[in-house]
C-alpha cells in the first residue's frame, strides 16, 4: 500500500508538470490576445515585465476577482476582464488551479519529509 509521502510526492510532480503546461499555454495565448486588444484601445501592458510571465498571476486573478482589477502602482487589471475570452477564463482557471495545487502539495510534501 503506497504511503502518504509517496503521494504527496507524486501529486507535486503531476501538479508541477500541469503547471508548467498552464503558465506557458496561458502566456502564449491569452495574454497575448488581452495585450494586443489593449494596445488597441491605447492601454500599455504592465511596462515592468519584459516577456518572463511575471505578470500571468496578476492577469488571471484579474480576469476572476474584481478586487484584483483596481489599479495599482504595478498593474492596472481594470480592463483585463474586459478583453478576456472564455477560452481565456479556463485558461485562467486552470493556471491559478495548478499553482494552488502545486503550491500546497510541494508545502505537504515539505512537512511530511520533516516530521
């Protein structure tokens, strides 16, 4: 019978190849797609991320959660939603999925290999 610690393992490694796929499918196409409507509509995507996708986060809680859309010093997600497909809300979803997921599976497996 496999152990806990085998599964948390193997649900980290599944999650960070899921994720891997995700944040690369999401920069690539939904990104992309919001930036250039932005451009657009004369709106500069965030000036500080120069194509290393540290702004997916950002985009994809503002295409879910109206909180995230208020403007702030590093990122105005006001018209982020606005420009966003539903092919580009799954892909959001997914991505935010993964990363919740990788996250809390690399801290279990963290904890378990300390104790």
């Amino acid at each position: 019978m496999p152990s806990i610690d085998k599964f948390a393992l193997a649900s980290m490694f599944i999650f960070m190849a899921l994720a891997f796929i995700f944040v690369v499918l999401f920069a690539r196409i939904s990104i992309k797609h919001i930036n250039k409507k932005m451009l657009k509509d004369n709106i500069t995507p965030p000036l500080w991320d120069k194509g290393v996708g540290a702004s997916a986060p950002f985009y994809a809680m503002a295409i879910f959660f109206k909180r995230s859309r208020l403007p702030t010093p590093l990122f105005d997600g006001r018209f982020i939603a606005k420009h966003a497909r539903p092919v580009d809300k799954v892909l959001a979803f997914l991505h935010l999925f993964t990363m919740a997921g990788l996250t809390i599976s690399v801290f279990t497996a963290m904890y378990l290999d300390a104790v």
